[in-house]
C-alpha cells in the first residue's frame, strides 16, 4: 500500500467511527421517551381532574350555605 491507500484507509474509518458516533447521539436525543409523554398527559389530566373536584367542592359549599342560611330564615319566622 501507499501512503495515499494509509492515508485514505485512516480518514475513512475515522469518518466511518465519526458517523457511528453521530447516528447513536441523534437516536439518544431525537424525539422524547414515551414514558416522559405519558407523564406529561398523566400530569395534565390529573390537573383537570382537581380542578374539577374543587370547582364542585367549592360550588357544594356555597349550596350548603344558603341551604342553612335558608333554613335559619325559615325557623326564625
């Protein structure tokens, strides 16, 4: 072999491992784990879930409140 046919056969296997190297950190970093969306939907639906809970624990309240204030008006009459 040449120092030409050297040279060429170390730039190419230097490309070929470079090439390896870069495929491996775009599969790593390329699109997010199913599990980190599944937490992101998890997270968001247990958001509205308790918003809701509290939406009628709060409207509840409130009924509860003028049930008995009602009721006082009715017994103070």
């Amino acid at each position: 072999m040449s120092s030409i046919d050297d040279t060429f056969s170390a730039l190419d296997a230097r490309i070929t491992a470079h090439s390896a190297k870069t495929a491996r950190q775009a599969a790593r970093s390329s699109a997010p784990a199913p599990a980190s969306r599944a937490e992101v939907t998890d997270r968001a639906a247990r958001e509205i879930i308790e918003a809701e809970a509290n939406r009628r624990a709060e409207t509840t309240a409130r009924l509860k409140a003028e049930r008995l204030a009602q009721a006082r008006k009715d017994a103070a009459s």
